[in-house]
C-alpha cells in the first residue's frame, strides 16, 4: 500500500492497481484525504493527485476513473471554471469538494453537473456515502448472472502434514480451471492453509495481496475488491493466498471467512479451498457447506488412522450426508497389495475413491516451477489420475463440459 508521504514529487501517491479508481484532486492531504490513499471508499480504491485548484485536469485522466473528487475554491474563479469545463467533457461522475462552500455555488456547480457537492477537509464517511450510489450503479449491469446452483464448493483436507494436499491440489485446480476456461467459466483456489499455506509457491507465483488483506477489508467485500486480491495463474486458476505471515488460526472469525468463500463463489463460480491440517473453529461450517470434500491420505498407518478420525467427526457431527471422496495419494501398488484393498477400507471406514500415484520427481518439478504436469511430460500415469479426478470432480458438480 502506498504511504502518504510529503516527500514524494506531486501526484505520485497513488496506487498501482488498474482497477477503476476514485481520483482525488486536492491542493493539499488535509483532513482524511491523506489517510484514504490506500484505503477503499465504496470499493474502489483511492488514487491521490495533489495539485493547485486552477491546473487544468486532463479528462483522459478521468476515462477509466470510477469517479473523481475536483477542489474547487470560492475564491478562484479559474477553479470554477475547470470544474465546469471538467464537467462537460467527462462522462466520469465528478464529486466538487470546497471549503464552506457558500449556498450559490453549491448550487452552480450541481447545475453544472457536479454528482454532489462536498465540504473540505474531506471526510471518508461523507464520500463514501455519496460514492455508493456510483458503486452500486457500476455493479448493477455486472451483477453475477451466474445462478447460484452453479457456484461450487470443493474442500480440500488432509489426514496430516507431507501427504502432499498442497502438490495435489494445486495440480487438480490448474487442470480443472483450464478445462472451465475451456466452457467460457472460472475457478478459484482459496488457500486456508493460513500457517503453512504455500499453494502459491507451487503455482510459482509471488502474489503482492494475500488473504490477510480481504480480512483488512471488513465487510466491503465485492467482486471487484475480490479480483484486486486473486492472483491469475496461466491455467486461468484464479489463486487467493494464504498469508505471508503466520496467522493465529482463531483469529479468523468464521462468520467473515464465511462471506469470503460466498463472494468467491458468486464471482467465480467454482471455488477450491485446501483447510490447514488442525480443526479450527471454522472447518466445519465450511465443510457443511461444502459440495464436495476431498480427504487426502497416503498408505502410512498413521495417516489412515488420522483420515479415520476425521471421518468419525464429520459423521458424529450429522454431516455424513456430506460427498466426502477418499484419495489416496503418493499411491504405491506393491505398498497397498501388502496392507490389502479390504483392509484399507476397514481402517478408512469406506472405500477409496481415487488414487494417485507416487511419482515424486514428475511432482516435485512440477510444483517447483508451478506448471501442469503435462507441460513437464505429455503422458503419465500421474496425469492420467489427474485427469479422472477432474472429470470426477465437473461430473459430481454438475458441470457440463
Ligand atoms: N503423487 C505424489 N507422488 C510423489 N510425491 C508427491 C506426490 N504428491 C506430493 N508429493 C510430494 O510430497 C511432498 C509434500 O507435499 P505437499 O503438497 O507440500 O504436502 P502437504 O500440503 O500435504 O503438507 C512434496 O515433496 C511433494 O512433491
Ligand atoms: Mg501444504
């Protein structure tokens, strides 16, 4: 985020995003204006330029703004009249702010096509609130058409740590969003594995905005900010990352992780989210609302056993209507002959949906430069299990492909 800093050449403190933006143009940061650079004001960000009231202001400047925010002095007839002319030639809705601005230019710059009329300092509260009606009309002929049938949860979770979860899904998510790309849709993989979440190191991307900050940003929670967030890997996958720094696992209220997932949801359709290895307060909630559950294991005893107790909860908890799919992964046929297929579903209590076997160098390069696969090999057995899985996975969910 951009800090406001007097030290910095005039109308450089603005951030980097391409989003549509709401552009200040003050003579100076009094009031709140200096702490909105890098904040939102009704889901858009804000882009500060600092220049006298009566520099002429480009309205290609103001093309693809979502609105802009013009100081005009009483004083200053030159400030009057750029407004004005400002007003004629932009589409953009243009928000005049003055200090005690007097009743007759109040109403001057309304006629002139002012969207409103604000007093200096600025206050945040106050341009949120005469923003809004500009968001909303900017995401009304947006809105999802996408019914609501067709958004998706899959969650991911995992008997213990090393089962190779992250390799996994990560691996499906690519395959999965490529073939959604295919049929004109998206997907998205929310990593929740916020202590130990590197899901974005094996897609080899270096996301600058994490999870952590659509929790920063409270409840305005829209598709835009959304996007502003994912990162999109080449797949088409759209990735949401854990964060960079370790965060305790209760801090994350469920009820807001809840409205993440849904806004996920409605704005990509298909949502993966792979949960941290301990239950938290939040597993299962998301796990009831899941769609689709798949349990990673490999063959160790322990594993399984853990697998197993996971099950057992889920049961106890009058979730078994649930379609929790068992893969084994790292998958070793002499390993499974010897323990035996029936005691495997014994100790699982339910039988394996699908296996994937271990192919640790074809995984490994794979995961290290963050590419399908079949960019490393056209044709592996590995591939090959990848592919059932996500046919599986569109068939379960309903998808026509
Ligand atoms: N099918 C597989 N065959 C061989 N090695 C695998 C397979 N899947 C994952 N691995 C390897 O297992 C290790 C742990 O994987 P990772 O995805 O980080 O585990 P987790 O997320 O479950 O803790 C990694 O070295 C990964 O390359
Ligand atoms: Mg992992």
């Amino acid at each position: 985020m951009t800090a406001y800093n007097s030290t910095q050449p005039a109308n450089a403190w603005h951030t980097a995003r391409r989003e549509a933006a709401v552009n200040l143009y003050l003579s100076g940061a009094q009031g709140d204006a200096g702490a909105l650079v890098g904040a939102r004001v009704a889901g858009f960000p804000v882009e500060l330029y600092v220049i006298p009231v009566s520099d002429w202001i480009d309205p290609q400047e103001l093309t693809d703004a979502a609105a802009a925010v013009i100081q005009v002095d009483a004083d200053s007839p030159a400030s009057i009249k750029r407004f004005k002319r400002l007003a004629t030639s932009t589409a953009t809705p243009l928000v005049a702010a003055a200090y005690e601005p007097p009743l007759a230019l109040v109403r001057a710059l309304l006629k002139a096509g002012a969207h409103d009329v604000l007093p200096l300092p600025l206050d945040i509260v106050d341009l949120e609130a005469s923003l809004m009606p500009v968001h909303d009309r900017r995401a009304a002929p947006e809105a999802p058409t996408l019914p609501t049938r067709a958004a998706k949860l899959v969650t991911v979770i995992k008997s213990v740590g090393g089962v190779g979860a992250t390799a996994l899904t990560t691996q499906l998510a690519i395959r999965f969003a490529r073939s959604e790309a295919s049929q004109g849709r998206e997907a998205c993989l929310i990593d929740l594995d916020v202590q130990f979440g590197d899901a974005a190191f094996q897609l080899g991307m270096r996301p600058r905005l994490t999870l952590a900050d659509l929790f920063q940003a409270g409840s305005r929670l829209d598709g835009a900010l959304l996007r502003s967030v994912t990162t999109r890997h080449e797949s088409g996958l759209q990735l949401i990352a854990a964060p960079a720094e370790m965060m305790p696992l209760e801090l994350m209220a469920s009820d807001q992780l809840m409205e993440i997932v849904a806004a996920a949801k409605r704005e990509f359709g298909t949502v993966f989210v792979e949960l941290p290895t301990n239950w938290t307060n939040w597993t299962l909630s998301l796990l009831a609302t899941s769609d689709l559950i798949l349990l990673v294991t490999d063959l160790g005893v322990g594993s399984l056993h853990r697998a197993r107790r996971q099950l057992d909860l889920i049961t106890s908890q009058d979730l078994d209507a649930l379609d929790i799919r068992v893969v084994i992964n790292r998958f070793d046929k002499s390993q499974y002959r010897s323990l035996g297929a029936d005691n495997v579903a014994t100790a699982l209590g339910r039988e394996v949906a699908f296996t994937v076997v271990s192919d640790p160098a074809l995984m490994r390069s794979a995961t290290e430069r963050g590419v399908p696969i079949d960019a490393l090999k056209r044709k592996s057995q590995l591939g090959k299990e990848l592919d059932l899985m996500n046919a599986a996975l569109a068939g379960a969910l309903g998808l026509e492909r």
